[in-house]
C-alpha cells in the first residue's frame, strides 16, 4: 500500500498533536447541578477550569486547574463562606476531598471506604455545598495543572515557601474574579496540604492583604515543629495502641474498653513515663528497660522480645509489618484498618501500602469519569492523581510558627484539627502535640480545637466519619462567623 508523502506528513502531524496535549492557560466550563443535602434540595452551579500563573513580566508560564462549586440562589454572597481546599502529597490532586469528602459528588465505595464495581459517582447528602462554596484547586503538576512556558524555573512552584507564595497571588486572582472579597473565607488542607494552608494563612495577611475565619487541618503533618529523638519515639505509642485495639491485639483488660476510653491512659504514659525513660538512653537499668518494653507491648500488641531488640524504638514502618506478622497480613500506613499481603512473612517493612492502592482503584476511574462526563471537561492531558514535583525545597518550613502568627494578628482566625486514629503517617497525637507546641502560651487555645476520628488518614471514606466530619466542618463554620459588627479586637 503506497501513500502520497503529503499525506504521510499530515498523519504524522495529527498524530504529534495527539501526542502532546496541551491544557489551556485560562479556561472555564459552566455546569448546573441539582442535589439534596441534610433534606434540603440545593441547586448549585460548578465552574471547572484553569487559571494562569503569572511571571514578574505578566507571562503566563503556568496553568492551575480547579473546580468551584457555587450554591445558586444566595442574595448576597458577602455572608457567604468560601472554603478553598487543598490535598496534600506535596505532588497529590484534590481528587480526594472533591470526590469524597466536602464537594457535593461523592464516589461509590463500600460504608468503610473500600472500592466497588461498577465505579462511579453519586451525590454526596453531608456536603458542606448548603453553608459555604468551595473551591477544590489542583497545585502545579498535579490533577490538570501544568507547566506552560519550559523555561520556567521549577523552583517557582516545587518549595514549601515557593509553593505558598505562587498560590496565594492564585488565590488573590481568584477571589477578585469571583467577587468574593467581602465573604467570610477559609482554608482546609489536608496532609501535606494542611503544611500548604497552614503556611498560607501569613502569607495571604501578609502579602496579598486577606483574612481568614479559618484554618481546618486534616491529618496534619509536623508543620515544621521540631520532635526527635526520644520525643518521636514516645508519640508513636498511642496510635500503635489504637491500631492494636482496631486488630484486637490488645490485653483483655485494653479491649474490653472503648477505644476513647482506652487511649488517655496510653497518652498519660507516653509524655509521663515512656519520654523520661527514653530520654535517659542507654544509661536506663535493665530493669527499667525491661519494664517500658513489657508497658509498651501491653500498649502496642507487639511482643516483648522485639521491643527489647530495637532498644525500645519501634519504628511505624516495623510496626506495620510485626503487628500481624502471625497471620500473615501487614497493616495500612495511612489507614491500619486495610490489610496486605507481602511476598514474604519476614522483613522490617511491608511491601506495599495496602490503604493507598485500595484508594487509587476507587477513585482514578471516578473523577476521571466525572471530569469529562459530569463537569464537561474534555481533555486529553491526564489527571495526575500524583504528579511530579521533584526536586522538592523542603528546607525552612515554619508553617506551624506561621500559623500561630497568622492567629495573633488575626482575633477572627480559629482552627480545627481532624484526624483519624488509625493514621500511621500523620498521627491524631502528633497533630495535638502540634497544637500544644504552636502555642506555648495557652492565650490562643478559645480558638483551637481538635476532633478525632474513628478511621485513617483520609477518616471521610468511612460513611459515619463523612457524615460527622462535614458536621464539624459546619459547626467550625458557625463558631468561627462573628456576630454581625463584632470587631476583630482582643
């Protein structure tokens, strides 16, 4: 078979474009929408689409993809709460958030968040669309975001402090396009988001002149607080307990209480007993020693013998691995409800994170399905559930520290922290020795507040913890809206 050679160039072009799909600068698609939430019928509207990042030159090197959801029939939307949302990773899109937590669809996964066939999406009853919009945005590389121009310095965007400054001039252009200067407005991150928000509170007072009601962190990370050594070591404790409890690992007189109930007492001795003892290293008498090592397996559900050879240092990752090792199962870093399965019943580490690939086959289908066939988004260029942001500037992180100052400037800024018992990456007592090493001087503690979950890190895939957890979000919401002509006063 022969062809003409004009022929052969205009399929070889046609097929380089398909290749090499590009993503528009500055788009958007308008949707309407019609849900039911706690009852009530809300017809919303959804705008999906792309917002430019620009240079110093005004050059467009960048694209951020996002989708707003806007309640339809709201007279004035200076009342209005806006919720900009975040995911984490630092290289995650907000696909999680969107589609399974706040934002009115909600994909179709088992009451404990395990995936089902036929994949798809549903409505979401406890979506927090009835008291606020929400804004899920996609940082660079991630979900539909893109680098434009390819002589843009990577640094721009792959930083804690880059990352921070980008979004928040994103921010600023967003909420001018939208009008939505007057509403009250609130960030929520979650995982490496909640480092992202947390950051981002000072930045936007500082730079780009906007107030927060609220910051909400959910399953946060260190927030750039110092904790080794001994410190790390005695935190982990309560959520090795927690996961004993969940497994049944745990002596008759643990098990037989209620999980909340339970974990005081692990948490008293941790900061207590176990810190002080750690501290004092290899001075500690063997008899002291064995004694946290039998207090720790009594707490953890690991045997005595493995907590002696790691001189009483169990890492989560060993954790993981020994919890279950007789039955021949790993638990979930994220989540040590899910179970794996490992080549081998030895080794220091399981071989995969059984949470996390349960959780990418539920929802890549879904909001893949959902962009293109709900919203009308029709692209080529692929959702990066997890996108490339390497090399990475981890250096000077002090979100935390930017948090509590973004908080002293601000009376009106509250926070709330949510986070499930059974996170092994993020756990429920770092984030609330986050919160005591925030703010050493107790004077902000009115405006702070911690919620625990009985799930993983990501505690709204359990069908009880999404309906609660979109419950505090609306009695943070609440709380944190001052009375009309309240000022921001101490």
């Amino acid at each position: 078979m022969k062809y003409h050679l004009t022929t052969l160039l205009a399929v070889s072009v046609s097929l380089l474009t398909f290749a090499q799909p590009t993503i528009p600068a500055d788009s958007v698609i308008m949707t309407k929408h019609e849900t039911s939430i706690k009852g009530q019928r809300i017809n919303y509207t959804a705008y999906k689409g792309t917002q430019p990042v620009w240079n110093k030159d005004g050059k467009a090197i960048a694209t951020v993809d996002y989708t707003y959801y806007e309640r339809d029939g709201i007279a004035d939307r200076a009342t209005r709460p806006l919720v900009i949302s975040f995911n984490g990773g630092p290289g995650s899109a907000s696909v999680w958030m969107e589609i399974a937590y706040t934002g009115p669809a909600l994909l179709e996964i088992d009451d404990e968040g395990y995936p089902i066939q036929p994949y798809g999406i549903k409505k979401n009853p406890y979506s927090i669309l009835d008291v606020a919009d929400i804004v899920f945005i996609n940082p660079v590389n991630t979900g539909y975001s893109r680098i434009l121009d390819k002589e843009a310095d990577k640094s721009t965007f792959f930083g804690v402090n880059a990352d921070i400054k980008y979004l928040a001039e994103w921010i600023n252009t967003f909420v001018t396009r939208q009008n939505r200067w007057p509403s009250p407005k609130y960030l929520i991150g979650e995982s490496y988001g909640t480092t992202r928000v947390s950051g981002l509170a000072l930045e936007l007072q500082s730079s780009q002149w906007m107030y927060l009601n609220g910051v909400i962190l959910v399953s946060p990370t260190d927030l750039g607080i110092e904790r080794g050594g001994p410190v790390e070591v005695a935190l982990r404790l309560p959520y090795f307990a927690a996961t004993a409890w969940f497994h049944k690992r745990l002596p008759a007189e643990l098990q037989q209480q209620d999980l909340t109930d339970m974990l005081p007492g692990v948490e008293q001795y941790a900061v207590n007993e176990l810190l002080p003892a750690l501290v004092k290293g290899g001075t500690l008498s063997p008899a002291e020693k064995q004694a946290a090592a039998a207090k720790i397996a009594h707490y953890s559900g690991l045997p005595e013998k493995v907590i002696l050879q790691n001189n009483l240092d169990i890492s989560t990752s060993l954790f993981w691995k020994e919890l279950l090792r007789d039955s021949g199962y790993t638990v979930g870093r994220l989540d040590s409800r899910y179970l794996g399965i490992d080549r081998r019943d030895a080794g220091e580490r399981p071989d995969f994170n059984a949470e996390l690939t349960t959780w990418l086959h539920a929802f890549t289908p879904a909001i893949n399905h959902y962009m293109r066939n709900e919203l009308n988004f029709k692209t080529d260029v692929k959702y990066n559930m997890f996108g490339d942001v390497h090399p990475w500037d981890g250096s000077d992180d002090h979100t935390g520290e930017n948090l509590r100052q973004a908080m002293a400037q601000n009376p009106y800024l509250h926070v709330m922290v949510q986070s499930g018992y059974y996170d092994g990456a993020c756990d429920y007592f770092n984030a609330q020795y986050n919160l005591w090493q925030m703010d050493p001087s107790g004077k902000l503690a009115d405006r702070m507040s911690f919620v625990g979950y009985r799930s993983g890190h990501m505690m709204y895939l359990r069908k009880e913890d999404l309906e609660k957890g979109n419950e505090d979000i609306r009695s943070f919401i609440k709380a944190s809206t001052p009375e009309k002509g309240a000022p921001a006063k101490y």
